[in-house]
C-alpha cells in the first residue's frame, strides 16, 4: 500500500537554516534578523504561559540569549523556530517555578478537570461576532478567556491554533505524545469555545427595548 | 453517526485532514443534528478569531528596547 508522504517529510533547506549557518560563522548580524523574525511569536508564547507581562519579557530575551549560546546544539535536521519555542516554553516553566517559589511547575498541572469536555451550549453565534465589541474590549474577552483554561491545555491551544505549529511539532516541543497533544487540543478548543460563547451568541429578540425606534413597536395601548 | 463519534472527529473535521466518505458522513450528520453543527461552526470560529486578533501585543518601543538589549548582549558574547 502505498503511503501518503506528509509535507512535515519534506527535504528542502528552510531559509533559518542559512542564517543559523552564517551566525555560526560569525556573523551576528544574521542572529539579529532571527531574533527580528520570531520574536513577536516567542514573546506571545511567553505570555500564553506565564501570564505576566515582564515575566514575558525577561523569558523572550534570555530565549533567544540560550538559543545563541547553545546554536552549536542545534541540530539542522530540525526547525530553528520549533527549537526556539521549546526554549522558550522551558524558560517559561522555569521563570514560573520561580514565581512559585520553587513549586514543580509543569504543563501537566490542571489537567484532571473534565470541564468543557462535552459542549453544552448550543446557541448559535451571531454572524462576526467579535465586531460587536471594540478591539481592546474583544482583547480583554479573548485574554481573559484563554487564560482560564488549565495551563496544559492553554499551551496546546497557543503553539498548535495560534501559533501554527503542527500537531508533530506541538509534541516535541513539550515532550508530549501526539495523541496526548491531540486529546488537549480538541478539549481547548471546545472549552474556550464554550466560554466564548457566553459574549458570542446571537442575541434573543431584545426585550421590550425603551427609546428603539417605534415605527414597528407601537404596542403601547 | 452519533453525536459523540461526531465530536471525536471534530478536529480532523476543522483541521481538514479527514478522507472525503467520512466527511461526507459527517455533513450528513450536521444536517440532521443543529446542535453538532452549531458546535463545529463555533469551534472553527473560535480558532479564527485567536489566530486573527493580537491579544498579548508587543509595542514597538518595547520591542526595540528588548531587540537592542538582546543584540547588544549576543555581540558581546552573551
């Protein structure tokens, strides 16, 4: 039988390879166009899992500080972004720990909630719903959503959803099995969509609104 | 199908990586069950919105202050 080759098999040299190639000759230069190039995404990445802004901060340049020093680990047969997200998610957990004192941090924590497993509402939403709030106020709903999934679940979600990884990619990064990954996934994705229903549903008929127009509401006796 | 073996598909279904008779099966059952389909219509909207809107930004000062303290930290050899 024959088998279907997925695109992650591919050969062909990604263009980071080049620029890892030519720091590692010397060239700082070319670590500067890395770093211009990831790192929006490692500090998102950051964020998504401390939760903390200057923590964000302090992860995404000792990220890219780690990933120079340790370049000559890095092994060409990987993607240079994929490894730099798994630095970033470990310094992550290790800035976490020391926020907690010590405490084991890990993204297996929070996971025994079977919350938002099963949907439970089935209202629809109203077509584009997040242009019924300005872009701070959709911000707000979108971080305060995310941010109350179980930290396992929430890391999921960022690398594979918002970030783009693959699921492959998702598991190497955190160490996790594919089907662990894919299990977390599918109950991110159904918690927060849950959750953002509550904002997003189509409202029922309004009622009895005061000062609305009155041309078709003249029901008033 | 039933609403359950819906749901296990869910992802494949989203991330477009199930074989045509499934999802021709899966279709089917949508169109029965308005409850399913609201689900994945709401899930696959869920993602888009994530991917689409910048919730955590990093602001152009900042982001140059990081990249400089970054650059200036590697070219002395961290």
């Amino acid at each position: 039988m024959s088998t279907i080759q997925s695109i992650a098999g591919q050969n062909e040299q990604h263009p980071d390879l080049a620029l890892v190639d030519k720091v590692r000759a010397g060239d700082v230069s070319a670590y500067d166009e890395l770093v211009r190039k990831y790192e929006r995404q490692i500090f998102r990445i950051a964020q998504h899992i401390t939760q903390n802004r200057e923590d964000a901060e302090d992860v995404m340049q000792d990220a890219f500080l780690k990933a120079y020093e340790k370049l000559d680990q890095f092994q060409g047969n990987a993607k240079f972004y994929t490894w730099l997200v798994r630095i970033a998610v470990n310094e992550s957990l290790m800035r976490l720990r020391k926020r907690r004192t010590g405490k084991m941090v890990s993204i297996d924590e929070d996971l025994k909630t079977e919350e938002g497993s099963v949907p439970r509402d089935f209202a629809d939403w109203a077509p584009n719903p997040e242009q019924n709030y300005n872009q701070s106020e959709l911000a707000e709903i979108l971080r305060k959503t995310i941010q109350g999934l179980p930290q396992g679940f929430r890391v999921v979600f960022a690398l594979r959803d918002v970030e783009g990884l693959s699921t492959e990619e998702t598991a190497e990064t955190l160490g996790l099995s594919v089907p662990a990954v894919k299990s977390r996934l599918l109950r991110a994705r159904l918690q927060l969509r849950e959750r953002l229903s509550r904002y997003f549903k189509r409202k029922s008929a309004p009622a009895a609104p005061s000062g609305t127009d009155g041309a078709l509401a003249p029901n008033k006796g | 199908m039933t609403c359950t073996e819906f749901l296990e598909l869910l992802d494949d279904l989203i991330d477009d990586t199930v074989s045509a008779p499934i999802r021709s099966e899966i279709e089917q059952h949508m169109r029965k069950c308005g409850h399913c389909e609201v689900v994945f219509n709401t899930t696959r909207k869920t993602i888009e919105i994530y991917r689409s809107h910048e919730i955590f930004d990093l602001p152009p000062d900042l982001r140059e202050r990081l990249h400089s303290a970054i650059m200036a930290r590697c070219k002395r050899g961290c």
